[in-house]
C-alpha cells in the first residue's frame, strides 16, 4: 500500500468558491482526493485508494 507520500497528485480540476479555492486532484495509481484551499489553510477533505470494481 502507498503512503501519502508515495503519491504524485495531478490537478484535473479547480473552482472557486466562497469558502476558498476547491481542487480535485488525481494521482497515476487511481487514489484521488479533494482539497480546500482557503486564505489560512490548506486541508484534504476526501482521500480515497483506487477506486475497484466490484463483481
């Protein structure tokens, strides 16, 4: 299993809004997260492993 340092997070969206500056980022293994930017801080709010199917 990958450590959050393992990652290489790309970007593939941005929008602003009013809390601050919302990114949805995806790394080349299938982990993605989504981060919030606002004027002090920058937190992760969702990270999730690869996405499976099931079945």
């Amino acid at each position: 299993m990958s450590t959050p340092l393992d990652h290489e997070w790309r970007t593939t969206s941005r929008h602003r809004t009013s809390e601050g500056v919302v990114r949805y980022q995806r790394c080349r293994c299938g982990a993605w997260r989504i981060r919030l930017a606002t004027p002090r801080t920058t937190t992760v709010a969702v990270s999730a492993g690869r996405v499976r199917a099931v079945g």
